[in-house]
C-alpha cells in the first residue's frame, strides 16, 4: 500500500513539474509595457492609414496610407500571436473618439490633410522606431525582442515615404 501511494506521488509531481514548463514564462514588465504599446501603435497607424487612403489628394500619400494598413495590419496580426503566446493581454481597439490626430485628420482634406498626415507620420513613426530599437536592444524575452526587431525595417520604409510625402509635390 505505502509504494503505491509513493508513486502516486511522484507522478503527481511529474505532473506538476511538466505543467510548469508548459506554460509561458511571465514577461518582464517593460516587455509587457512593449507589447501594448505596439497594439496600440499599430492599430492607430492602421486607422490613419484607411484615412489617408480615402482623403489624400496625392498618389504618394495615398501610397503611404495602402503601405501602412497593410503592414500595420499584418504587424498587429503577428504580435497577437506572440501575445498569445506569451500570455499578454492586449487592446483589441482603440478609441478613434479620443485619439486627437485621428479626429484632426478625419475633419481635412486636401494638401492641407496632406501636409499634416505626412508630418504626422514622421513623427509618429520615429518614435515607433525608437521605441522598437529600446525593445530589441533592452527586452528580456527573446520572442518580444526579434519580433521588434523584424518590425524596425517596416518602421523605418514607413519613415521614409512619409519623408517624401512632406516634400512639396513636384
């Protein structure tokens, strides 16, 4: 009787062990920080994106605009997933009501959206840039690090074309 218990002990224990390691380790608050911080990033630029690709006036910006949904939709699609696996919970939404770019761009048209979007988009995607590279340098999780930095050439083609977008039209 006193083995059998034993043993059932043991595989208790063997079950425990093995429950541990399969789920994920816990992220590092600043990886976590990261995390949402890039939903949040590409989900913004997505929506700034649908805009300009409907109030641009210009090809180059509307090019921009089709470049930066695409990319930040399939961004947020890969991070969702590395989330998943990481056991991060991350917005799934953002609040276009109280995002103030968002509005000011919902109410222009013309070289005046184009103009600010494109001055817009530099900023927003230095800081993006920025941001990733601390990630990619500083992270602790190896996963949220290469995915930073597999986004930071995306980030930075983004950076240019709104470069050239701020460039009056020739």
């Amino acid at each position: 009787m006193q083995i059998r218990s034993i043993s059932s002990g043991v595989c208790c224990l063997a079950l425990v062990a093995a429950a541990g390691i399969a789920y994920p380790a816990s992220l590092s608050t600043a990886d976590r920080q990261f995390l949402v911080s890039a939903a949040k990033a590409d989900m913004t630029e997505a929506n700034e994106g649908q805009i300009a690709e409907n109030q641009a006036t210009r090809d180059d910006v509307k090019d921009l605009g089709k470049a930066m949904v695409q990319d930040h939709t399939e961004n947020y699609s890969k991070l969702t997933a590395l989330a998943a696996q990481t056991g991060v919970s991350i917005p799934t939404g953002i609040n276009t009501g109280k995002d103030h770019t968002i509005q000011q761009l919902t109410h222009m048209k013309g070289a005046s959206f184009d103009r600010t979007f494109a001055a817009d988009e530099i900023t927003s995607h230095r800081q993006a840039i920025a941001l990733f590279k601390r990630e990619a340098e500083h992270g602790q999780d190896p996963d949220v690090k290469a995915f930073a930095n597999k986004t930071i050439p995306v980030l930075e083609k983004h950076l240019q074309m709104a470069e050239a977008c701020a460039k009056p039209a020739k």
